[in-house]
C-alpha cells in the first residue's frame, strides 16, 4: 500500500465511519456485537462498563481539572492546609466504587454460567491447532469429514518479506484459508480444542469465543449462529505460537441448516470417492487421520 | 578514648571524597554511586528496549512485511518487554530506593552495603547474557516474555542464557529488596516512626516484600523449563504427563504481584510530589499506606485472570474476576486521595508535577481498561488483542515510566546540586504526553476491532490506528533523547540548587534539610526527628 500523507489524513477523517470487511460486525474502533446470543451480551457488558467508566472518568477527570485551572499557585490560590483526612469521605468513596463493582459483577457472572453451558449441542467438531494451521474433524452427523484449514496462497505469497505484492489488492489478506470450517446456523456447535505442538487460541471475534489450544488438554466452547446470519466469519490465533503465528487464520462458514445438510453429503460422497480404490483426484475433504507433514 | 576519636575523625576526613577513578564504580559501596549506577543503568537499558520498540512499530507501520522477517520480529517483541521490564523500571525503582530512602529516613547509607555493590554489578552481566542471544545459533527468546512452554523450548541456544539471566536478574532483585527492608527496619532516624515515614519509603517496604515473595518463585518456573529442557523431566510436557497449564500458574503468580512490584514505587513517588506543588499535606497519607497494603495482598489472588481464556472452571473465574475488580477499590482511593490533595491547593507546575498529572490522568485510563479486563465474559474477546497491549502500556508508561522521570525531574537538583533546563525539560514533557496517547490510545481501537498482539504483520482493515500509532511511537521514541540531554546538562552545570531545591512549593522531608548536592557522606549523625 502506498502511504502518501493525504492518503492518511484522508483515512483518518473516514475512521468514524470505517466500513465493516466481509461478514464481522466490527465498525473499525469497538468490539462486533457479532452474530451469537453470547457475543452480544458480551458487546452489552462491553459498553455498559465502557461507560461505567465513561461516568467515573467525568467526575474524577472533572475534579483534576477543576483543581488544576481553579487552585493555581499563579493565580494567587492559598492552600488550606488544614485538609488532610476525612473519614467520612473516604468511607464514602470506598463504599460507592464497591457498590459498582457488585453491580457490574452480577451480570458478568450470568454470562459466565452461559457460556460454561455446553449442554445439548447438536454438532461437535473437534479443532486441533498445529504449527501453523487448523484442522478440524466432524462428529455426530457430519461424522468422518476432516481437513486442515491453511492459510490461502495468494496472501501467503504477499505476506513474505518483501513479496512486491500490495496487501490491499489481495481479498481478505491474511483471513483467508483454503478450506473454512463449515456449520449450519441456528444449531448449537461444540468445539472440542486441543493442540499437537504448543498452545494456540482458537478466536472467532463475531461468534464472542475465544480458547487456547493447549496440548494434553481438551477445551470446550460452543456457538450458536442465530439464523438469517449466514455468512462468512473471520477470526485468528491468538496466542503466540511461534514464527508463524500472524498467519493461520480462523474462517467458519456459516450456512443455512439445509445446505450444510447438502455439504455434509458432498463430503461424504467425495469421501467414498477418495476411499474406492479406482479414486479419482482426491476433493476438498481428506481422511481423518491425515497427520501434517513435517 | 582520645586517641579512639582522633581516629575517627582521620577516618571520616579520608572517605569525606570519593575514590577516584575505575574502582570508585567498581567497588562502590556507597548507595548515592550505587544509587547513580543503577539509574545509569536503567536509562541506557530504557533506549536498547526502546530502539526494539522502534523496530516493531516501523514493521507494523503498514501492512506486509517490509524490515524484518516473523521470527525477528518475534525476538523483538519479547526481548523488548524482558528489557523493558527487568532491565529499565525495575533498575530505575531500585536506583531510586538507593539514592532516595537512605536520604528520607536519614540514615548514612543502606544497612547492606557490600551486597548492594553485588547487587548492582550482577545486572551488566545478566543483561550481556541476555543480548548476547541475538547473536548466537536460532537468535534471541522469541516466544514471549511469559516464556510460556512448550513454545519456548522449541528455542535454540537461548533457552540456557534466557534462564540463567532471569536468574541473575532474580538474585539481583530479591538482594535489593532486602537490602530496603533490612535499611528500612533498623536505620531509621530516631523518632522516625513508620507512620511518619515518606510513602516513597512505604511504597518501597512494601514492594520489597512482594520481590521476597515472588523472584523465588520465578526461578523455580525458570528452573523447571530447564530441566524439562535438558534433564529429561516433564513439568510441562503434556506427552510425559506434565501440564503446561502449570507453568502459566506458576509464572502468573509471580507475574501478578510483579505487575504491583513496577507501580507501586511509582505510587509512592507520586505521593511525594504531588504535595510538594500543591503546597499542601497529602490527604489522607493513612489511608493511602493501607490501600498500598491492601493492593499488595490482593496481587497475590488474582493472577488467573491472566489465563481466562485457557479454561478454568466457572467457581475459580468467578474468584478471580472478583478479586480483580476488588483492586480497583484501593488503587481507587490512591487516586481519590491524590485528587483530594490538590483540591483547594496551590498548584504550580515545574515538570515533576506535570509528569506527576499526567501520570493520574494516564494511569487512571489504564486503569479503566483494567476494569474492563477483570469482567470474565468481555475478557474473552479482549484477551491477546492489542487492548491489553494498549492496557498495560497505559499503566506502564504514562504509569511507572513517567513516575521514574517525575521522581528524576524532582531529586535530579538534590543528586547533581544544579538546576536543570527547565524549559527543555517541559518541552520533553509535553512531547511525551502528547505521543504516548498518539502511540497508545489507538491500539485500543485495534484490540476491540479485533487485532490480535504479537503479529508482525495484519489484516488491511487495521492499517489506520496502526499508522497512527507508529507515528506516535516514533515520536515518544525521540522525545526521550530530551530527557538524556536534560540530564547529562544539569550533571555536567547549571544553577546552584538550594537545599530546598524547590523554593516556594512545600517539599516536605529529611532529604531537603541536606545541602545540595547531598554530601557523599550524608546524615553521618543520625537527625532527630520531632
């Protein structure tokens, strides 16, 4: 991307109105409502502690201010030395900031107990992170579908060192992998996380989960995509996992309840394909037990 | 008798002067060198992680990967923070105790004074140790500053020089802090009642006992990833039955209190200066030694919040969530009380007062977004984007490092027994000010917006805020040659300070009632202090 200072004072007027990329919910400067139950109790509590603070930071900033242009030695101020402690004040104010602590704490906690409840799923993928990709392998319905999920070429090709490509030319730089996740909206999804080399974190930003993938453990999430939100739904690892940790991007495509019904049978129509001796080139989806190479 | 005192007095005459030359340094036993050299330290420590920082944000300046490659970029993000942290603010905290508490309690030197030349001199080495990565087989640690396993085993030649550094770094601190507490205990002058002790004092007591606490156990956690590393064991190797999961425990509760181990000197230096240019008592000094205490304690209970997002049962993130909002309640009263403090003051603003403002705005915003991160549900879309960068740089940078310059621009006159240029001292101010919030306020954008930290390079959508925030961080980065040129200055010239040093504002202490520069030797008869 070319950087010219009116290209930047130009972006910077726009920020306000920053468009969204693709299918999140991000406006450019705050959290995505997103698409879930979950991640928009999350964006509520966001912003109702954003102003929270908002509302502390007026009356606190506004006293400091107050001192600062009412109490100045330049301007003759004489300090009343005889103010050094108040008990009654500092009661008050230890009392009332604890008050608000309870207040933001209570609503938290239902959120918590929701998104610990992964009861009643009605689809589980397991999600494996490697250095550095994803694999993902279905169960119930979808049982025997499994692929790893990679960065795509084309930003994989911009994004080396001094590629001479533009980042901004390339769609989804960065977000894009060749083979997305795929689940049907409106069903409960369980994701079973672990990791076969060091810790990852599995994030989809408008689904509001986020996990490490950790080896020797198991970690549990779930999301619901709320119907009519069919889409695609970028995210990435977010846990330092070593060189190539900028670049294995999370894609979950989001479809209709019907054509995830339709993908699962291509799947495992090409499954059979694969798996008959006479197989033509092998489609998208792998056999589960492909290990990574290397 | 007489003879016995003649002697003295010959002894007193000969050590009246510094020794001159190498050996001044290098054997220093007197805390004002040792306090000189820590500080020297820091500030030469403060640019190397600096001139990384520089290396970061011109790689994220615009998308694609332009300087440096991921794994070099991934050195500089965590030998940054390991500088930063170990080799600038602690050292500086340190220095500052050196010079600054014997002075406030009036006590001649620190009770330790040979372990505290130790003290200082195992910190060229451990930090040589540590550089010296950057040249060796595989580079320098690369997988964050947490050394977080299995990843950091994956390392090449580093993996030893890291541990044994941290090591030495540990030792050092865990010899400084004894050093404050044993000082701090026995040397205070008579009718110096800890109640009448400065804060900065208090703040520092308390500090040293959370480096007692927790150094220790970073070195056992270092020490596990070594074994594990080279002597077969399996800690954290889940395909030997260990738990990875225990090492970020282990580490995070040392981690947390060390968090509190970089503010709360900063808090005790701000407790200072903010009466002297109010021209008024600090409001409610009791208050603010038991809101110190009670941060202390709470850092110990909450370092699960560091590792919501790893899986944790819901009854231990309810704990840790709470515990965590509960901090805000104390360091709360700290800032009320500040605030109370200027309140019907007489403010005037020489630049250690307007670092010290700046520090309760800048702080307090840090701190907010450190409320947002206790709730449990909004810390899983925070954690590992660029809101907690922008979060711990708020409290750690416009927080600790500008109290370290505040404390500088205030008791520089003391230590040099000159003025220094004030006018270029604000105008350090004000640059600084002005870009640590060009430099880290759009990186809350970032995070929320959904960037994740510890990425070399990003998706296109973030290439405004980060434009912006390089900018601003080239432009902290610079300022800060104002601060090395204020300095140098005012050592080398400049007008004669006075023992009060700020005349017409109320510095309040034993420190002030000794000439300027503070005599080598300093309260070689205990004050009596009424």
């Amino acid at each position: 991307m070319r950087v010219t200072p009116v290209r930047l004072l130009s972006s910077l007027a726009s920020l306000a109105f920053a468009g969204t990329a693709g299918a999140n919910t991000s406006n450019g400067y705050n959290l995505p409502p997103g698409v879930t139950d979950i991640s928009q109790a999350i964006y509520g509590l966001h912003m109702e502690i954003f102003w929270v603070c908002v509302g502390i930071a007026v009356v606190v900033f506004g006293a400091m201010i107050y001192s600062l242009v009412m109490f100045r030695h330049s301007k003759g101020a004489v300090p009343d030395t005889t103010m050094v402690h108040s008990t009654k004040v500092e009661i008050v104010w230890t009392i009332i900031p604890v008050l608000i602590l309870v207040a933001m704490a209570v609503p938290a906690a239902e959120i918590i107990l929701k998104m610990e409840d992964t009861r009643n799923s009605e689809l589980t993928v397991r999600v494996t992170g490697y250095q550095w990709k994803w694999q993902y392998q279905y169960m119930d319905q979808a049982e025997g579908i499994g692929f790893f999920s990679t960065l795509k070429q084309d930003s994989n090709f911009a994004r080396q060192l001094n590629s001479g490509v533009d980042p901004s030319t390339v769609p989804n730089y960065l977000l894009d992998v060749d083979h997305p996740l795929v689940v049907p909206s409106g069903t409960k999804v369980r994701i079973l996380l672990t990791s076969q080399d060091v810790i990852h974190a599995w994030w989809v930003p408008d689904f509001g989960v986020k996990r490490s993938a950790i080896p020797g453990f198991v970690n549990e999430l779930w999301f619901k995509v709320e119907p009519g939100k069919e889409g695609i739904y970028r995210g990435q690892c977010v846990a330092l996992c070593g060189r190539d940790h900028g670049f294995m991007p999370v894609v979950v495509d989001v479809r209709t309840p019907d054509d995830f019904k339709k993908w699962v049978e291509e799947q495992k129509a090409a499954l059979k394909q694969a798996a008959a001796p006479a197989a033509a080139a092998p489609a998208t989806a792998q056999v589960v037990d492909v290990k990574p190479a290397g | 008798m007489a003879h016995a005192h003649a002697d003295t007095a010959h002894h007193d005459e000969h050590h009246d002067q510094p020794i001159s030359g190498i050996r001044r340094w290098l054997f220093a036993t007197n805390h004002k060198d040792i306090g000189t050299m820590y500080l020297v330290f820091s500030l030469i420590m403060f640019f190397v992680g600096g001139s990384m920082a520089m290396v970061i944000r011109a790689e994220l300046f615009k998308p694609g990967l332009q300087l440096v490659d991921p794994g070099f970029f991934n050195q500089m993000t965590t030998m940054h923070a390991l500088i930063m942290i170990f080799g600038a603010v602690m050292p500086a905290f340190v220095g500052l105790a050196n010079w600054m508490v014997p002075l406030q309690i009036g006590a001649p030197d620190m009770a330790l004074p040979r372990m505290n030349n130790f003290s200082f001199w195992i910190l060229p080495f451990a930090f040589t140790l540590l550089l010296s990565t950057l040249f060796v087989p595989g580079g320098a640690p690369a997988g964050g500053w947490t050394m977080y396993p299995p990843l950091v085993l994956q390392g090449g030649n580093f993996v030893p020089m890291l541990i044994f550094a941290v090591h030495l770094m540990g030792a050092s601190s865990i010899m400084g802090a004894i050093n404050v507490i044993v000082t701090i205990m026995n040397m205070r002058a008579p009718g110096m009642n800890l109640l009448k002790m400065p804060l900065f004092c208090w703040s520092w007591l308390i500090t040293a006992y959370l480096l007692i606490a927790v150094m220790p156990v970073l070195a056992g956690a270092v020490t596990m990833l070594l074994t594990d590393h080279f002597f077969g064991t399996s800690f954290f190797n889940a395909a030997g039955g260990g738990d990875p999961v225990m090492f970020e425990h282990v580490f995070w509760f040392f981690g947390h209190p060390e968090v509190y181990i970089m503010i709360l000197p900063a808090f005790g230096i701000i407790s200072e200066i903010i009466p002297t240019f109010s021209r008024k008592p600090l409001f409610g000094a009791v208050s603010m030694i038991y809101a110190t205490a009670s941060i202390a304690f709470l850092s110990f209970i909450v370092w699960g919040h560091h590792m919501f997002v790893d899986g944790m049962p819901v009854a231990a993130q309810l704990f840790f969530m709470m515990s965590t909002m509960l901090i805000a309640v104390p360091t709360g009263v700290k800032v009320f009380n500040w605030t109370a403090t200027m309140w019907r003051g007489s403010l005037s603003f020489e630049p250690p007062m307007l670092f010290a403002v700046a520090f309760l705005f800048l702080f307090s915003i840090g701190g907010f977004s450190g409320l947002m991160l206790a709730l449990t549900p909004a810390d899983f879309q925070y954690q590992n984007t660029y809101f907690v960068v922008a979060h711990f740089h708020y409290v750690l940078v416009p927080g600790a490092v500008f109290a370290i310059m505040a404390a500088v621009y205030y008791w520089l006159p003391k230590w040099t027994g000159n003025m220094y240029n004030m006018t270029l001292a604000k105008t350090h101010f004000w640059l600084s000010a002005i870009f640590v919030n060009v430099l880290f306020f759009p990186q809350h954008f970032l995070g929320l917006a959904g960037m994740p930290r510890r990425i070399p390079d990003y998706a296109v959508q973030f290439t405004d805020w980060n434009m912006v925030s390089s900018i601003g961080g080239f432009g902290f980065g610079l300022s800060q040659i104002l601060f090395a040129v204020v300095i140098i200055q005012c050592v080398r010239g400049g007008a004669k300070a006075t023992s009060t040093v700020w005349e017409g504002a109320t510095p309040h202490g034993l420190e002030w009632t000794i000439p300027s520069p503070a005599p080598y030797h300093s309260f070689t008869e205990a004050p009596e202090v009424k």
